[in-house]
C-alpha cells in the first residue's frame, strides 16, 4: 500500500505535454501518429522476443527526442543526407527536454538513440485494431458522453502511459521495464472490445471481467508462450497499487488520461499574444519588419 509520501511534482508537467503531442505530429510519407508508430515498433519488437529493456531504451529515448524533432528520427535524418551528424542532432534534442528526468534513467536511455531504424518484424494484429479503435471520450454513469475531436487511439495512449511511466518510474523506485510492458498491454482487450469508457463498464456489471479477460485472451493470442507470460506477469499487480511498478503505472495513466483531455482544452485558450509574442510566430529574419507591417495593417498585431 502506498506510504502517503508526495514524490510527483509539477515540473515533469511541461515534459508531459510536449511529449502528449506525439499522439498529434504526422508526416506526409509515414501512416499515423509518431506514437502510432512507436507503438508499432515497440510491439513488433516485444513480439519478436527482443529483451524488454532494450525495448523500453528505444521506444522512450526515441519519443523524448522527437518531443523537439517531430518525426526527423535517424533513418529519416540519415535519408536527408546527414550522415555522422545525425546522432549528436537527435542527443541534442534528447537533452534539452532530458533536464528534468533522473539523471541514472536518462544515461541509460540516451544510448539507445544510436541503434537506427527498428528492423522490419512482423507486428501483431492487435496493434493495427487499437490503432483504429477510438477512446470514449469523457463518460460518467448516466450522462451522455462527451466527444472531443479528434479522438486519440488506444495504441496512442499505451504509448505515451509507457513513455511517462519510464520516466516516473525512478520516483516510486519501480523497475521501469516491467512497468513499460504493463502500459504497452494495458488495453490489449480494446483490440476486439470497442471502448464505451466507464458508462459501459458499469452497465456490464458483473460480465465486465469476463469480457475484459475474454478479449485480452484473443489478442494474447498472437504472442508466444514466452512473450504472453512475461507480458500477463507484467499486467497482474496494476489492478491495485501495492508494488511500485503498478504505482508508476497509475501514475502515467491517470496523467495521460486527464492531459488528453487538458491538451484540447489549451488549445481552445491560446490567444494572439500567445502565438505572436511568446511563440514569436513571426520570427526574426530579414523581412520581418515588413511581415510586422503587413499584420499590423491587417489589425492582427
């Protein structure tokens, strides 16, 4: 049982944003979310019987550097023609957001950002459906729900519980691999169960578990025998919050389900100061003075 102790402050808030848009960044020649795809990755790695913890190196160390790159990962910054300068280009954007995550976790991770591009694995059925299958959405017990636009997937939401997890799990003193595969798996039974969000889960009652278990048996299905138990051992302690590993995973969870929601919120209250100002949206270069002009004259400054 927890001892009460606060050991989670408001300073990895900021980093938890960022890295929420990675369910938001997409690029032009590559399906999906950066998380999508990290999900992807991270699974098909998993499937393949590759040791978790270079599992969790990767797929974390890989999202804190494109919290600043977006989707400009090493194989696309090795296609664009940079060669040996890619690395320290990835190391310098994996420190600048790194500042504020246990300096022993960020050791570990940063050197995984050197391993290139996941080699190409079959990915399990499952990923593709929890790409595709939406989140309920705010829901209470007799209250309709409410939708916010667009929605994020169960696969982007494992992933960044994963992602914010590891990086917690220095606080709680869990082992952040076994934490990593409990939030990569945590919703495997949304693969087959579509989400009706808490409402659902209520007007199921008693039959809840056994659809729950029944669905997650379907995609637990495609792993091996190996792979399936390390990933239900994983699983078994966070339907409480008695070791540290489930503690860290509530903690991302819970973080990642309310910043979903406080990120459409943010947007809706970003005003001209913001945008202009702040952000310097119109930024210093040569024909900035005539750009400052032209919003002027338009009245948008």
């Amino acid at each position: 049982m927890q001892d009460g102790r606060a050991r989670l402050g408001p300073g990895l808030l900021p980093l938890f944003q960022e890295l929420g848009d990675l369910k938001r960044i997409r690029s032009a020649d590559r399906p999906g979310t950066i998380a999508d795809r990290l999900f992807a990755d991270g699974w098909a790695a998993l499937a393949a019987g590759v040791p978790a913890a270079d599992v969790m190196a990767r797929v974390v160390a890989a999202a804190l550097a494109a919290a600043r790159l977006g989707d400009l990962d090493l194989p696309k910054l090795r296609a664009l023609g940079l060669g040996g300068e890619a690395i320290p280009v990835l190391e310098r954007a994996f420190d600048e957001v790194a500042v504020d995550i246990d300096p022993a976790l960020a050791a570990r991770l940063r050197p995984a950002l050197g391993h290139g591009a996941p080699e190409p694995r079959p990915v399990p059925d499952f990923v593709g459906l929890l790409t595709r299958q939406p989140r309920a959405g705010v829901t209470c017990p007799g209250r309709p729900r409410i939708m916010l636009q667009p929605p994020e997937n169960h696969a982007e939401h494992c992933l960044m519980v994963a992602v914010y997890v590891v990086i917690v799990a220095p606080l709680y003193d869990a082992d952040p691999v076994a934490a990593f595969v409990a939030s990569m798996a945590h919703h495997l039974h949304n693969a087959a169960m579509p989400d009706s969000g808490f409402s659902g889960e209520v007007l199921l009652g008693d039959a809840l578990g056994a659809v729950i278990e029944r669905a997650r048996d379907m995609a637990m299905a495609e792993l091996a025998p190996a792979v399936a138990g390390e990933v239900r051992a994983a699983l078994a302690p966070i339907g409480g919050d008695e070791t540290p590993e489930a503690r860290a995973f509530h903690v991302g969870d819970v973080l990642d389900r309310v910043l979903e929601i406080e990120q459409h919120l943010r947007a809706a209250t970003v005003t001209m100061i913001d945008v202009l100002d702040t952000y310097g949206l119109v930024h210093d270069g040569p024909v900035k003075g005539f750009h400052d002009r032209v919003l002027t004259e338009a009245g948008l400054a």
